[in-house]
C-alpha cells in the first residue's frame, strides 16, 4: 500500500472550491473499455485478471474511464464535473506498479472552449497550491486541428487515421512519416490471410486470426484483438497504395513543426492555412475561442505553448490535449484533455462531451519533498 499524499485534504478542499463532486469508482474494473479505447502503450501496463465466470477485468489503470462509466450507470444530468483522488495500478518502468491520481472530469458541457479552459486553469491551480512558488510550463495541442490538416492535404481515410493514432507517440508518428514518404513493402503473410486482406474482408479476416490464435494459445485479452489485428493489416494494404505529394508532405512537416506561445498560436496556424493553400474550418475557429477562454483565466502567457507535434498516447481524445511540468523537472505533472466520443463508446445514450486531467501525485510529492 503506498502512503497517502499529505496534500490530499488540501487538494478535496480545491476540488470543492471549483465545484466538483467527489467520486469514488471500484479498484476492479471491466477491462475491455480499457484495452478497445485507452492506447497501445496503457494496454501494456494493464494488470488484468479474470472473474468467476471468466470476463476479463483489470486494476483501476486510470480514472477517465472508471468515472464515465459510473456516471452512465447512475444516468445522473449533466453537466456535471467530478473529483477523485485515489490509487491506479500500471505497471512502470520508473518504478512502483501502484500510485496516486486526483483529477477533474467535466462532463456535458456544451461550451467547449470555456470547459477546455477552466480545465486546464484547474490543472494549474492544483499544481499552484501543491508547489507553491514553482513555475509551471503548459504544453498544448489539439487533435482536432491536426485530423483537419491532414483532411483539407488531401490524405486518405487510411493514412488519416493511422496518423491520427500515432498522434501523441513521437516514435509512432515519426514511424508514419517515414513509411508515408517510402511506403513499406507488403509483408508475407499466409494464403489465406493474404486473400481476405486483398479482399478487405475484414469480418472473415478477424475470424481467421482470432481461429488462428486459438490454435496457438494466444488470448485475444492480452494484446490486439482479432478485429484490430484484421483492421490494421488491410488499412497497410490501403496504405501502401498511397502516394502523397511532395507538395502536401512538405505542408504537413512545416504544420508539424509550428511551436509557438498560446496567445500568438491563432495567428501562426492561420498563416499556415493561408502559405499552404488549406482551410482548416470550424478547427480552426475553435482553438481561437479556446485560446481565448484561457487568457481569460489570467494564466501566465509566457508558460502556456501550443506544440502541433503534441499529443497524448490515449486513443480516446478529439480535440485538446495538454500537459504541466515544472520548470527544471524532467517528468510531466499533469496530462489531459477533451473527449467528445468516449461516453458514446462506453454506452451512454446521447452524445456526452467531456473534458479533464489527471496529476501523478507522486511525482508532485517528489518535488515537495525535494523543495
């Protein structure tokens, strides 16, 4: 059991200032929603374990997804914003498989750009009050403007969303582009295999793998399942296919290179469109209303940048992400962002957008206690 954090009181007091409710989900959760919608690099952390009728379930690795599901099962209104402040359970290079997080998730809020911001303003205040006197660095990005990018180069449905994965994986995206300029050869694969990817059947495609795993021992919980397996080896096929401009291409590197500080992001990102010869649309009209909606909450300028290249490794975000470190500190305090379609996924009725953050009360603790 690890120790508690000593700023936890403090930190159900902010929570209660700011008007969110706290919430207490299950240590044990269904693991499907975890391994379908949380990224590839959180699936491999999952402890999972099976129930007596033999569902899958894991640790609580995270709290998003935990507390979306409670607030569809109590089919409470929205809007509504939740607290927590618990243990998750990953396993971690850096050591320690179990540690800390409190967060905010605010769900059913229709004004986007003021929920973005008073999340991110939330983040910054909880990290303000745990490390008083500490300089903070805010890192943007935005999904959304990037998958309107690469629509209006003209890429794909293939190539946009094998993108749109690698967004928040530097190594993943890197990858992409690579193979994006100098598309890989096609890969030997069995007859049979190679016939329904040729055909794009991908229904008959995860049949065949998920039977071919069976015969090896494999269990589909452990890593990709057969359907993703099926839906991947035929968008390579579409993939390899594609050649892209060397025009578009050289676009979308200079967008992938923009860093520039929030207040002056619009500007840069319009300039862009315009040396491009692209319209980035309603995108683009959204991260201005934002950008504004932070300025509003006085936040220091100067520590907040939007990064084109930043994302963040979970599948389920649509539109801002960001983190918060300290200065001089080399690990990030603080990861979120918008949501729109992981209510939806998770069963929920009627679309349900969502935003929120989470804080690694750990490593705040280490700087408190190296202050």
């Amino acid at each position: 059991m690890t120790r508690f954090p000593a700023i936890a009181p403090d930190l159900v007091a902010l929570f209660a200032a700011r008007g969110a409710d706290m919430v207490d989900v299950p240590v044990i959760q269904p693991a499907d929603p975890f391994l379908d919608m949380a990224g590839e690099d959180l699936r491999r952390r999952i402890f999972l374990t099976e129930s007596e009728t033999g569902a899958a379930l894991c640790l609580r690795p995270e709290f998003t997804i935990p507390v979306c599901l409670d607030h569809i099962a109590s089919q409470a209104g929205t809007p509504r914003r939740y607290a927590y402040l618990g243990e998750v359970f990953r396993q971690r290079r850096e050591g320690g498989n179990e540690f800390f997080q409190a967060g905010i998730e605010d769900l059913g809020e229709t004004d986007a750009a003021m929920a973005d911001a008073r999340s991110v303003a939330d983040a910054h205040a909880l990290l303000s009050l745990s490390l008083p006197g500490r300089a903070l660095n805010v890192t943007l990005g935005d999904q959304s403007v990037f998958e309107a990018v690469l629509a209006a180069l003209g890429l794909p449905r293939g190539w946009r969303m094998r993108l749109a994965r690698a967004f928040g994986s530097a190594e993943q995206l890197e990858a992409a582009l690579a193979d994006l300029a100098n598309p890989p050869k096609a890969s030997v694969l069995p007859a049979r295999v190679a016939e329904l990817v040729a055909d794009g059947d991908r229904e008959a495609l995860a049949a065949q793998i998920a039977e071919g795993m069976a015969e090896t021992g494999l269990s589909p919980t452990l890593g990709r399942t057969p359907d993703e397996i099926a839906r991947r080896l035929i968008e390579k096929a579409e993939l390899r296919s594609v050649r892209l401009s060397a025009e578009a291409f050289s676009a979308l590197k200079a967008f992938l290179a923009i860093r520039a500080p929030l207040d002056t992001a619009a500007d840069v990102l319009e300039g862009f469109a315009a040396s491009a010869g692209v319209s980035l649309g309603t995108a683009l009209e959204r991260f201005s209303a934002r950008a504004q909606a932070v300025a509003g909450h006085g936040l220091p300028a100067g520590a907040i940048t939007y990064d084109a290249a930043f994302g963040r490794p979970l599948d389920y975000y649509t539109g801002l992400v960001f983190e918060i470190a300290a200065a001089g500190a080399p690990r990030t305090l603080v990861g979120g962002g918008r949501y729109d379609r992981l209510l939806t996924l998770l069963g929920a009725k009627s679309p349900i957008p969502g935003v929120g953050f989470s804080v690694w009360l750990d490593r705040v603790e280490a700087l408190r206690g190296g202050a």
